[in-house]
C-alpha cells in the first residue's frame, strides 16, 4: 500500500495532467498521515519521497511538486506541538526570549558535538561529520530564497542581503557551498548537489527547513532561520578549530573561516526582522513552536549520526 502511494506521487512528475497531480497529492496526504500517526516505515517513505520533490532542480515540475508538498505540509503542521499564546513581549524582550530557548537546545549540548570538539575523535568521525555537514548547508541559499517569496517588499532586503552572500556576491566562485566542495574535496568526499542524504532523520530535518520557509506565516520560517544563523559562529568556530587538529590546509577551511564571522551580522538582522514582523500573541507563539519543533528534528538527525560514529567505533574494536 505504501509502495503504491508512493508510486502514485511519482507518476504525477511524469504525466503532470490535473487528474493525475490531483490523485497523487490526495496519495501523499494519506501517506503523510501514516507517517505522523507513528508508522515509522510509512515516514521513512514519506519524508524519503518529500526530499525527492524539494531537491528535484527541475523547473518544469516545480509548481507540480510544489502543490503536492503541500499536503503533507498541512498534515506534519497539525503535528507540530504548539504552545499557548502569551502577552506579547517587547521586541528586547521577545529576542532575549528567543536566543535563551536556542541556548538550550543549541546542537552544541549533543553527546555527538562534546566528542568531536572537545574529545578525541577519528578521522572517520570527522569524514561522517563533513558528509552530513554538506547535506545540512548545500541547499541553504534555496531555502533563502524561498523564504523571500513571503516576504513582504518593505523587508525583503535583509533575506536577499543574506541570499548575496550566500551565492558569492559578484563572484560565484566564493559561493558559501562551493567553498564547502574545497574541504569535501581534500578529504575525498561526495560533494555533488544530486547527493542524496541515506538518514530519514535527515529528510525529516531537512524537509521541515522547507516547509517553514515556504510557509506564509514568516513565523514559522524566521524562527529557523534565526536559529540557523545564531547557531552558526559557534559551531564553525568549533569545526574551524577541529580541522586544524586534523592539519587541514587553510584554502580548505575557508567555509568555516567565513561562517566564524560573516553570520554574526545575518543573525543580527533576522533578529532585528523577528522584532519587526512579530506583532501578535498568536505569531509570537507559532515563533517559539518552530523553533522548538526544528531544534527536535535537528537533536534527532544528530542522534542518528552518532550512531553512525558509534557504529564504527565498534567495528574497529571487533
């Protein structure tokens, strides 16, 4: 039954006819429901096929895939935790509030981040890390962009401000991912963007990030992309200074080099437009409850690859 859904969601890309899209997006609702009411095989197809459809560069298809997320958008948001509404805080208030709730579920608490930082880790472990860490960062700019879809006109400057950066300015050869190649190169690492992520944890984190950007309630899409950018300096200055430790040439740690610094001014102005766009209780609370619901998906991701580094370390030990 699953494989059939599936299937029926795949057949939509080929035929692309009003029917058959139609019949495919009611497939991937009802896939989505399974995957959220806790089948864990029907999830695993679910957000699988849902990485399929975001990551497809195709531009002939992208209003058909686009309308068929959309389902399965409005199921994984009615399983969204949410939060009651509360008196809404001052722009200080409601900042300080946000960073405070991103300290405490920063990814650098994770059993898996204190062994690679501050204890002893393999270069197996550090080659696990970067695999996953160009999965997490490729797509970035995209997300960027969708993001600014939504965006009204009168803040739309600060998202393409952060966009400009991100692909490079007026030389695309400095592009935040392609400056990530440099380092998956001198480790011998998959570094294309038709790589597929083999975690689920890392479709369903990845997907989430989507979703909230496309969302039409900047709420749901700013509380990740704070998160994003506030986490950002601490954790490449953490990466920047393992890389060392691994002798890493410096040409090939120029990603992290820039990310120590660059996003410090990113998360300024995603906080300064958090400030402006949040004028309700109801925002305020869909703002805590993503950034929430996005820092579980991410522990989870993290705790898959632990266990991948965990796996390892046994093999090597039999």
């Amino acid at each position: 039954m699953i494989a059939i859904l599936a299937a029926n969601v795949r057949a939509a890309l080929g035929d692309r006819s009003p029917k058959i899209t139609a019949d495919a997006a009611q497939a991937l609702a009802r896939l989505a429901d399974r995957a959220f009411a806790g089948d864990d095989y029907a999830a695993g197809v679910y957000h699988g096929l849902v990485w399929d459809l975001h990551a497809d560069p195709d531009p002939r298809t992208y209003a058909v895939r686009r309308y068929l997320v959309e389902t399965g958008y409005a199921v994984e948001e009615a399983h969204v935790p949410r939060l009651p509404e509360a008196p809404l805080l001052a722009p200080d208030a409601l900042l300080a509030r946000l960073q405070a709730e991103q300290n405490q579920r920063t990814g650098l608490r994770h059993p898996m981040s204190e062994h690679l930082f501050h204890g002893r880790p393999s270069l197996a472990d550090l080659k696990i890390y970067l695999r996953h860490h160009w999965h997490r960062s490729r797509l970035f700019y995209r997300e960027l962009t969708e993001l600014a879809l939504s965006c009204p006109l009168g803040h739309a400057s600060v998202l393409h401000r952060n966009l400009y950066d991100e692909t490079g300015g007026e030389h695309g050869a400095q592009a935040h991912p392609v400056l990530l190649q440099r380092l998956l190169r001198h480790f011998d690492l998959p570094h294309g963007f038709d790589d597929r992520p083999a975690l689920p944890e890392a479709h369903a984190y990845l997907n989430n990030r989507i979703r909230c950007a496309r969302h039409p309630n900047l709420a749901w899409g700013l509380a990740v992309l704070f998160s994003l950018e506030a986490g950002t300096p601490a954790t490449h200055g953490n990466i920047h200074a393992l890389l060392q430790r691994f002798d890493v040439p410096e040409h090939a740690r120029e990603f992290h080099r820039v990310h120590m610094s660059a996003d410090v001014e990113h998360a300024r102005e995603t906080a300064e437009l958090i400030g402006a766009v949040i004028q309700s209780p109801a925002d305020q609370a869909i703002l805590f409850a993503s950034l929430r619901y996005h820092r579980a998906l991410g522990q989870r991701y993290f705790d898959a690859i632990w266990r991948e580094m965990q796996a390892t370390h046994d093999d090597r030990d039999r």
